[in-house]
C-alpha cells in the first residue's frame, strides 16, 4: 500500500495541530495520507490513552485518511534506539511513501524533538539493505522517502519550506476540535493547559498567517529539513 505522505506524530493530534492544512488540501487532491502516532499521548494532562485513540480516530475520518497506526511506544519515556528504530523502518517500508512528516526538530515538548529525530534516522537507515525487517514472515524491500520534512509545533522555528493553505484554515481548526479532550471546553472540569484555552485556535491562526505573509499568501504551514532542497524550475518558487 504505497503512501504519498507518510505522517509521525510523538503524540496523537501533534500531525493535525502543525500539518493538519496541508493533509487535508492533498487529501482533496487525492493523495493517499498516512499517520502512524508513536504513542497514545497517555501522560497527558487532559484525557488518556483511550479517548485520545477514539479522538484521532475520528479526526482521521474527518481528514480522509488511508491508514492510521499507533506503535504504542511509551509517552514521555521513548528512546532513540534500536528497537524504535526497526519500528519506523518497517512501517516506511511497508508504506512506502514519497514525503514524510514528523515532529518539530526540537520544541517545548521533549518528545517533539526526539520523535523528529528518530524518524529522521529511521528513514535514511530504512534504505539499507543490511538492515532486515519483516512484514508478517515476508522480509520487506529497503526503501527510503525521497524527502523527510519535520512541521513546525509550539516553538516558533524559521521555516525552511512554506506551504500556502489559505483554503484550509477553518477546516483545520475543526478537525483540531475532534480532540475534544485536549483543546477548549467550557464545560470541561479538567485542569487548563497551554493549549486548552480559547486563545490557542487565535495562536493556530496568527501562525499560518505570519507563514502566509511570508511567500505572498494569506495562511501557511511552515516545514524544516535537514538536507538541500532542488527544484527543475525556478518559476515554481513563490
């Protein structure tokens, strides 16, 4: 089942607070999207790990997705190491997808970062052809994404990548809502957090409105990469 974007999140709702506008405009093109989160964001301060699973997936119905994926790596606790590793590579493997998102490549979250670089080294070991993984009792091919862009979350980082999605900002806002346990609820008793209030969807909105004024644009999504873009046509860039 071969992907045109392969999305990782340290924490269910992390792809659809940074990217969630750009999943939802390729999507509308008919792309085929993934997500696999690393964790059920159990240490959460609002929530647990089963209304986070049925939160993502009802937003994963509302983006359109083709697949869904937890691995369940330990919230909070998740190391770069082997282990980890061949878990990302065997789902790059199996999915194969031209892009890959992930987590910011640091940010106030300590997952963030760390998932940002995990994926960034799973998917250049992913095309190694020593490295064995297995799907079911079939050994899976080496492959490697032709590009992995890490979205920018909480921190503000200069974009190195700005996606214009000016026609996606309402819809993103309310596919953020589907985790009605982590953003604003008036009649929630939980303990407010940075991103609970009101203000926090102003926050999304000025975010992509800086990124937009960037290339010319009302609203943007701002991506980094650790390696030289190249484009065929300069008239491409804005």
């Amino acid at each position: 089942m071969k992907l045109d974007i392969l999305a990782f999140s340290a924490h269910p709702d992390d792809v659809e607070i940074s990217a969630g506008a750009t999943l939802l405009k390729y999507v509308k093109e008919g792309k085929r999207i993934g997500i696999v989160d690393l964790t059920s964001g159990e240490l959460g301060t609002r929530g647990n790990a089963e209304t986070r699973m049925a939160e993502a997936l009802e937003a994963s119905k509302k983006i359109g997705l083709t697949v869904r994926e937890n691995l369940g790596l330990k919230d909070g606790f998740f190391e770069i190491n082997e282990v980890n590793k061949l878990a990302v590579i065997q789902k790059i493997r199996k999915y194969q997808p031209t892009i890959i998102l992930a987590n910011s490549i640091s940010d106030r979250h300590p997952d963030h970062g760390r998932a940002g670089q995990l994926i960034l080294e799973a998917s250049f070991l992913s095309g190694l052809r020593k490295i064995e993984t297995f799907e079911g009792s079939i050994q899976q091919d080496v492959y490697r994404p032709s590009i992995v862009l890490h979205y920018i979350q909480d921190n503000y980082i200069k974009p190195d990548v700005v996606m214009d999605v000016t026609d996606f900002v309402e819809e993103k806002i309310e596919l953020i809502k589907c985790y009605k346990t982590q953003f604003y609820d008036p009649k929630s008793g939980d303990p407010e957090t940075p991103i609970s209030g009101v203000e926090f969807f102003d926050f999304l909105r000025g975010r992509m409105l800086s990124h937009g004024r960037s290339i010319g644009v009302k609203s943007a999504e701002g991506f980094n990469t650790s390696r030289q873009l190249g484009i065929s046509d300069l008239f491409h860039l804005k």
